[in-house]
C-alpha cells in the first residue's frame, strides 16, 4: 500500500480539515462522530487532563489520521499515521499514535468489563483481541505506555455526538511548536 507522509504544518492541517465529513469506517457504520470531531475531542480532553503534554495532545489529534489516508484498514490504521507523522512530529508522537491501538488491547485484558464503543469493540478482534499476559508484561515495559493509556481513554471518552470541542484552528500553533521540537512537555 502507497506510503503517504505529511511533511509540513500545512500539510497536516490539510489532513486535518480533510477529516470533516470523513470517518472511521467508510459506509458510516462505525463510530458516531466524524475523524475531525474525533480528533477535536480526544485533543481536548488530553489538554484537560495533561495540560503541559503538548506532544500527547498532537498525538491525540492526529491519532486515527490512518482511517483517512487508507480507508477500510483498521487494523493498519495506527501505523499508517504514525508513518505519516513521525518525520515532522518527531519519534515520541509518531510512537504514542502507534500505540493507540496496543493501548486498546491492553486495557481490553487488564480491565477486560471496560466500557468501549460499540466499534471499538467489533475492531478489536481484527486488532489482535486482548493482549496475552506476555504482551501486556511487554507493553508496560515501553517508557510511553502510561501515556499511551492516557491517549486512549480520551480517544474511548472522544466520541460525542455534538460535543463542541473547539476549532481545528486552534492547534495550528501547537502543532508548529511540535513539529519545531521546541521541548513541550
Ligand atoms: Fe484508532
Ligand atoms: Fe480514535
């Protein structure tokens, strides 16, 4: 499959807009609100919750970025985006946008009665399923996986219907201090 990369701010904040009207599964029968309310609501709540974390709030922006470039594969969705931005956002986006979905099958076998979408739940299955014992031993070793859990229960609560959450606008600023590497957490 093409490899697509976002190399500029403008770029991304392209793929962004992009993602009004565009959603997680292509015939609309997955998640109730669009990729750009998504995207403005798992941000949002990560700037509620880790107000100094720039870089997690980016990555909880442009986490499902992969349903939009390569429509139909949620189980290569994670990767797909952290791909697209891993040049301009740098490694540890790049890797907190991969791990939203081993984050997912982790807190799918360690809190196996939490509440998931009802999309979430049906993609699972072509995720992986719940991680096995080894791997959740493996995924709590990765430095990131605090903060990937983080990123995913925001992305789980970000799915309001009609929840406004902001402009897109609004992190055109944060994302340029981002990708200029300027230190932001
Ligand atoms: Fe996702
Ligand atoms: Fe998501």
């Amino acid at each position: 499959m093409e490899r697509v990369e976002l190399c500029t701010v403008e770029e991304l904040m392209a793929a962004l807009y992009a993602c009004r009207g565009a959603w997680d599964t292509p015939d609309r029968s997955g998640d109730p609100v669009d990729l750009h309310d998504h995207a403005l609501q798992t941000a949002a709540l990560l700037r509620r919750s880790r107000p100094s974390d720039k870089e997690l709030q980016v990555a909880g922006l442009v986490h499902d970025l992969g349903h939009l470039l390569s429509p139909g594969d949620d189980a290569g969705h994670a990767d797909r985006a952290a791909e697209a931005v891993r040049g301009l956002l740098g490694e540890r986006v790049a890797r907190l946008v991969r791990l939203h979905v081993p984050a997912k099958r982790y807190l799918a076998a360690v809190e196996p009665g939490r509440g998931l979408s009802a999309q979430s739940s049906l993609t699972l299955g072509a995720q992986g399923g719940p991680m096995t014992a080894r791997e959740v031993a493996s995924f709590e070793a990765d430095p990131l996986a605090e903060d990937a859990v983080t990123l995913r229960q925001a992305d789980d609560a970000g799915k309001v219907v009609g929840l406004d959450a902001g402009s897109m606008e609004d992190w055109r600023a944060v994302v340029e201090l981002v990708a200029q590497g300027v230190p932001v957490r």
